[in-house]
C-alpha cells in the first residue's frame, strides 16, 4: 500500500504547500501592491478557493470518466501556470489572476479518488490517514518557511517555489504513481446525483468542511495583519507565533487519528476541534498582549490539525465506490467556498466591524456546528471481500441488487476480481459465497 500511495501523498502534499507556504504573509504583501485594498486583499488571499470550487466537480467527474492520472496532470499544469503570473504581478489585480488560476488546478478530489482506487477497502482508512496526515505536514511546514523565506528572499520567492513544486510533482505522477485499475459498476444511475446532493451525512461533511476552511483563511488574513498593525510586529517576526502553533498543531494530529480512524470516534474527533475554533477566536479577540494572542493562534492550529488528518477520510465513507470522484468533489467544492468566503469577510470585516463581535459571532456558530456534527451517525465498520470472478456465476451477481445486507459491489478489472462490501452482523463471507454458486 505505502508504495502505491505515497508518491499520491507527496504530490497532493507538496501542491497543498505551495498553496499554504504564503498564507502567513500574503495578505500583508498584497496591501504594499497598486491598487490594494483590505476588500481586494480578502479576495486576493481566499481567490484561489473560488476557481477551485467551481472546477472541483468537473474535474472529478473527468477523472471518473477519462481517467485519473491525465486529469491530475492537467491540474498541476495550471496550478504552475498560475504560480508564475503571481511571481511576477506587481499590481493586485495581476496577483488576483495567478491565484484564480492556481485554484483552477483543481485536483485535490482527484488525488483522494485515486487513493481510493488503489488501495483495499480496509487499508483505506490507513491511506485516507497517510495522505491527510501528510497534508497537515505540509501546512505545518508551510507555516514555519512561508514567513522565514518570505522575509528573507520576497513573497514573490515563495511562487517560483509552488511552480517548481507543481511541474516537479507531474514528473513524480508519471514515475512513480501505478495506474487505477480498471472498475466496472453495475448499478441505477437514476438519482445518483441528488443521492450525493442531498445525503444528509454528506451535507453535513460538507457544511463542516465549508466552515473549518472559511475560519482558517479568516484566521489567515487578520493574524499578520494585527500582529503587524496593533502589536507592531514585522514580518521577521511572524515566526515566532506561527512556529509553536505548528508544533503542538502537529502533536494534535496522531491522537486524533487514531481516535477517529482506530476507534471509530470520527464525531467526538470533530466536536473537539469545534471546540479549540470556538476558544481560539475568543482568545484572539479579546488578547491585550501578543502573548495572549499568540496563545489563541496555537489553539486555532491545534483544532485545525485535529481535523485535518481525518475529513476526507470521513467524507468518503459516506460514498459510493461509483460517486467517489463526484462525492469528493462536492466536498472540495464546499471547502473551497468556504475558504473563499473567509478570506472575503476577513478583507470586508477587519477595519469595519468590532473584533470581538466578530469572534461572538464565530463562538455562537461554532455551537450550532457542534450540535450539528453530534447528530452525525459514526460510520459503521463494514466486511468487504474479495472473490476471483472466475469461482462465481456472474449471472447471480444481480442479487445483490437493492438488498440491505450488500452495501455495494463491484468488479476490478484488472485483477479479475469481484469486491462486496457488506453487512458482517446480517450474513458471513461463506453465506455470501454460497449465494452465488
């Protein structure tokens, strides 16, 4: 498993990081461009979002008809193109172009359908953790060289870095990753799509990954610019708080993986995380000190590494093996909006509206979250097996249609295999066999 899914890890990794890298200072950058405005400045730290929800499902629904490998290309190919226009902007709007086209690289669905592809169903959770966990690496990495490079060699630095990053990352895809093996679904197509739409788990899943990525660009946008403009901080200086909220972000992570994805606390995980948003933002906002700021910073990055191991993972439990790409898709889509919508309010709220009526704000949405969150089921555990199609009479696979033992089925290909995920308390793998002899 590891050696099919860790070069997915690495791209999906390094793409995230070049993406993270300027957070902490590009809202600061962009405010010193022609023609900046804190509005703009909003627009410009979460733009990259809004193209990524828009082409999140389309290129999900690419790769599950045309393939995954040639899709994932095309998007590092315009994530690299979009890098190069940041690198070279002198003005907000040159700026605002390059990081809609960095957005429209929109493979992150992609990469986790792909994972999903490769790997056996009980592995996944362990490969949804690899590349979740490696995610998290990258935006803690980021955190610590986005302001250090940033200060030293320029913002503009940091985007010839993504774009080396995107271009590098096609070359290890088309080394180093194995190509999916060929899936054929026999199912009812009628309603598939309001069956993702309107999932009331998937909903949920989405409007939690809409929020947690619309408070962290927020976070994003007003953290260097308050450390700058109320605590006279300059930008050598960012490091020192994102540096300890990084370290006990990532010591966060394991523990509540192995909660989620070993002891099936997937919920209880992201209440959790709910509550360090909830008490990070009160800190933040009603901080005297940088000490105390920088307190709420850490707890910020402790919630948001709490989570982040373990959302896709989580969403795509709730799919279908057929909807995965539309599935996840869909969820990006939410996130990117999110983080689009985060970066917006920050620019439209931080020199129009009291701060700490805006974290009010925020406490009282985090509590209606939670409550949301605790009336998600855990995801049972489901048997799947896997059975050499040769050993079965193909035309007795139609039993398994509508039946509420068989959570779904469908045969690889590639190996000559039939996979059945189903219900080990309503029938065993040896019932399961004889049904189709």
């Amino acid at each position: 498993m590891i050696k099919s899914i860790m070069p997915l890890s690495v791209i999906i990794a390094l793409r995230f990081f070049g993406l993270f890298i300027v957070l902490p200072v590009i809202s600061v950058y962009a405010m010193n461009l022609q023609g900046a405005t804190t509005t703009i400045v909003g627009i410009i730290v979460g733009g990259y979002a809004l193209t990524q929800m828009i082409f999140q499902v389309p290129f999900g629904i690419m790769s599950d008809k045309l393939g995954r490998k040639g899709t994932i290309i095309l998007g590092l190919i315009l994530f690299g193109l979009g890098s190069i226009i940041c690198s070279v902007s002198n003005d907000v709007l040159t700026l605002l172009l390059g990081r809609l086209m960095q957005g429209a690289g929109a493979i992150g669905a992609v990469v986790t359908a792909t994972i999903s592809d490769l790997v056996k169903e009980e592995q996944r959770p362990k490969a949804m953790a690899l590349m979740g966990g490696s995610i998290a690496m990258a935006f803690a990495a980021a955190m610590i060289l986005g302001p250090t490079l940033g200060s030293w060699l320029g913002v503009q630095s940091l985007f010839i870095i993504t774009a080396v990053i995107a271009f590098a990352s096609i070359f290890v895809l088309i080394k180093a990753v194995p190509n999916p093996p060929k899936i054929i679904h026999t199912y009812n197509k009628k309603g598939a799509v309001t069956s993702v739409l309107f999932n009331k788990n998937l909903l949920k899943m989405n409007l939690t990954n809409f929020l947690q990525k619309g408070f962290m660009t927020f976070a994003f946008m007003i953290i260097p610019m308050i450390l700058l403009k109320h605590f006279e901080w300059s930008m050598s200086d960012l490091w020192k708080v994102y540096m300890p909220a990084t370290i006990f972000g990532v010591l966060a992570m394991a523990p509540a993986a192995i909660l989620a994805e070993k002891k099936g606390k997937f919920k209880e995980v992201l209440i959790a995380g709910i509550f360090f948003f909830a008490i990070s933002y009160l800190v933040i906002g009603t901080s005297s000190s940088a000490t105390v700021f920088a307190i709420g910073v850490v707890l910020f990055f402790i919630g948001f590494n709490i989570h982040e191991p373990i959302m896709q993972s989580l969403a795509s439990k709730y799919a279908k093996v057929h909807q995965r790409g539309f599935v996840l898709g869909v969820f990006n889509s939410y996130g990117y909006f999110g983080t689009f919508i985060g970066g917006l309010l920050g620019g439209v709220f931080f020199e129009k509206v009291n701060l700490f009526d805006i974290v009010i704000a925020i406490a009282a949405i985090c509590v209606a979250w939670a409550i949301m969150i605790f009336t998600l089921p855990n995801p049972l555990k489901k048997q799947t097996a896997y059975l050499n199609l040769d050993d079965y009479d193909k035309s007795k696979f139609s039993n398994f249609e509508n039946s509420d033992i068989i959570d779904e089925w469908y045969i690889n290909d590639t190996e000559n295999l039939l996979i059945v995920k189903y219900d080990k308390d309503k029938i065993s793998e040896d019932e399961l066999k004889s049904t189709l002899k």
